[in-house]
C-alpha cells in the first residue's frame, strides 16, 4: 500500500509549469473552448464587449495595459492603451486574441467598465484615481479627476437604470457619483476611513451601492441619502475583502470575498447584525474578484492569488455528498480552471453567452475558455469517462 500511495505522489505535479502542462493536456475533456494569447504587457482589467448577435463568429472585449514605466529601455513603447480585442467564436479559427483598435490611455488601467444600458460607453479608473470615459467610436471623450487623491482605484460601476451615473471609489476611502451625460460630479460622501477595494450598484435597485474597504467595513448606502450622516448601514468583519457582486436575479443576495479566501453570502435586509447566511471554502489565496453571472440563478464566479478561478453554484448548497464528492470541496463548488500560471488579476463573463469567461493573469496570457456542457449540467458525472482524464 505505501508503494501505491508514493506512486501516486510521485505523479503529482510538483511546478506551476507541471500543474499547467497537465491542465492543458486534460483541457479537451474539461472545455469546449480554449484560446491563450500572450499579450505585449500584463493587464489589471478585462471586460467583454456585449455584441448584437449571441451566436456570432466575432466576440470582442477589453484589456488595459499595464506598462512597466521603470524598464530603462528607451526603445520601448511604454504609452498605456484601452485595447479593443478580437477574437471567433464558437468556430475557433482565429482562436487567439487580435488587436483592431486601441486609445492611448494616461496611467495604468486599474478597473474598466462597459455601461450595460450603451455598451458604446466605457468607463476606466487609472492609478492616480482619474476616471476616463471612452465612446468606442470617438475615443476619449471626458476626464474626472480632482475628486480623488491621487492614488490607486479599483472601485468603478454604472448604474444599470440611469445610464448617466457612475460611481468611483478609491484609496481616500470617498464614493464619488458622476453625471457622466453632463460630465459632473454630482455627489461625493467618505463611507469608509480606509482604501476601497470595490463598489457596485445593486442591478436590481438603482439607489442602492455596496461597497467594501480595508478598514474592515461592508457599506450599503442609498445613493438619494449618501450626505445624510447614519443613513448608510456599516458592519464590521473579521477579514479585509477585496471584491463583492450583488445578484441579479436575488434584490437581496450579496457575495463578499477577500483576505481568508473564502466566499461570503450576506442577506441586505439583516446587514446589521453581521452575520453570514453561508461561507464556501475552495480557494487557497487571497480572493480579488466576484461576479454572479447574468445567464442563470445562483451561479456565482471568483478568482484569487492562487492562479485558479471558481464557479460556484449556490443551488447545491446542502446537498449531500459521498465520502469521495467530499474530498474534492464543497458540493456548491461547481468547476475549477486551473488554467493560468500566475495570479488572476480580473475576469470577465461574458453577458449575452453562458459559460464563456475571459481572464486574465500577473504575467502577459489572456485566456478565453467555456466548460464543456458535461461540466456545466448538474448530471455531467454520469456521462463522462474517467478514464480520459490524469
């Protein structure tokens, strides 16, 4: 038996470079769709582009640059860019990303967000707090800054009922709301005392905004009442997080994640007292990104520091599970990619094609990628052969 088991140990990748190679090996039986594309400069951000069409052949997304400003080497071109990307799908004859178009970007991309009610508006927010608004056929189009202090932001979200507002949030712990029609900034109100790591408006209440912040704080705020000071519910937790998403099928449902690298659900209506409704254990290193996704109730992404992204179903919570289910994690853990080599910085799913998720990692490789059907539906257990996979 212990001959087995060192056997065994002995075919456990032992390098980053080994666990990938195995991925990628096993990546025909896992996905229906894979693309990986070395860009010229690692990116903070990606988001997809919504198209007319959902089965057409060309999808297009965002990345930010990332340049490193310190490489002594005059020959290079470190000028940031917001890049408009390529790539066909589903027939994956052009499976990797192309450039078509590009604008010259001032500073780092930390956060880019398409407005979801005019998908021709982009909004990004630099490493100096200034936002940008880009129209994706005239280029940059307005400049907010002066708000913020001059320091890093990650925290950037439109309004999905009043297409003109957007809200920043950044290291001098203020909301900022824009009026990005008018070009003016319209409210400003300091909910946290420390950086804010990420703020969204609820997608089914245009009034309400979320946000959390290293100074241990989730903060729910109605935006018609931000001014008025006690108006806005703040509780404490025990970990700083760094990224949350708000349901958009549950008014009430909030998922939070961060430092303890485990994901949080909170109900909106019972905040005050700080309690969770439910913790998912699967990561193994800092959680910096959430998103529920669009296209079914309960399916609900992250990605982390330990190169690996998530898809959780919330709908399996509960459920029982064999001694052998059990030892491969929680049964609403749904699918892991185990795909990138380095931390994720950003992932984005797509919004009109289920399953279809692009991210993006701390060296320069974007992937593109869709489970198979067999992963995705409920009973993909009883159709596939074990015996095709290491």
């Amino acid at each position: 038996m212990d001959s087995l088991l060192e056997d065994k140990e002995q075919r456990q990748p032992q390098t980053v470079e080994e666990e990938y190679a195995l991925w990628k090996k096993n990546s025909t039986s896992m996905y229906e769709f894979v693309s990986e594309t070395k860009l010229g400069w690692p990116s903070m951000a990606i988001e997809w582009l919504g198209t007319a069409d959902s089965v057409s052949q060309r999808q297009e997304l965002l990345v930010g640059t990332l340049t490193d400003k310190g490489d002594e080497d005059q020959s290079i071109n470190k000028t940031n860019y917001l890049k408009f990307c390529k790539l066909d799908y589903p027939s994956g004859s052009k499976a990797a990303l192309k450039v078509f178009k590009k604008f010259e970007h001032e500073g780092e991309i930390n956060k880019i967000k398409v407005n979801p009610l005019d998908s021709d508006i982009i909004a990004t927010i630099n490493d100096v707090s200034v936002v940008n608004i880009f129209d994706r056929k005239k280029g940059l189009v307005a400049t907010f800054s002066g708000a913020h202090s001059q320091e890093d932001a990650f925290g950037l979200s439109f309004n999905s009922s009043q297409c003109n507002i957007l809200a920043s949030a950044a290291t001098d712990g203020k909301c900022v709301l824009w009026d990005t029609q008018k070009n003016i900034k319209f409210t400003e109100s300091q909910i946290h005392s420390q950086v804010v790591n990420s703020i969204e408006f609820s997608p089914l209440n245009a009034n309400i905004i979320v946000s959390v912040s290293d100074d241990r704080t989730i903060a729910v705020n109605d935006i018609r009442t931000m001014n008025q000071p006690q108006k806005h519910v703040s509780i404490d937790t025990k970990s700083v997080f760094n990224a949350l998403s708000l349901s958009p099928f549950s008014q009430n449902l909030l998922a939070c994640a961060g430092e303890d690298s485990m994901v949080h659900l909170f109900d909106l209506r019972y905040m005050s007292n700080g309690k969770t409704l439910h913790q998912m254990a699967g990561h193994e290193g800092n959680i910096t990104n959430l998103d529920f996704a669009k296209y079914k109730d309960g399916i609900l992404v992250s990605s982390a520091e330990d190169r690996s992204l998530i898809y959780w179903d919330l709908t399996k919570i509960g459920n029982e599970q064999t001694p052998d289910d059990a030892e491969d994690g929680v049964p609403e853990k749904l699918f892991v990619h185990g795909g990138h080599r380095s931390g994720i910085n950003d992932f984005s799913l797509h919004p009109t094609i289920p399953w279809l998720t692009a991210s993006t990692e701390e060296e320069n490789y974007t992937q593109i990628y869709r489970p198979t059907e067999k992963i995705t539906n409920p009973e993909w257990m009883g159709d596939i052969n074990i015996d095709d996979m290491e």
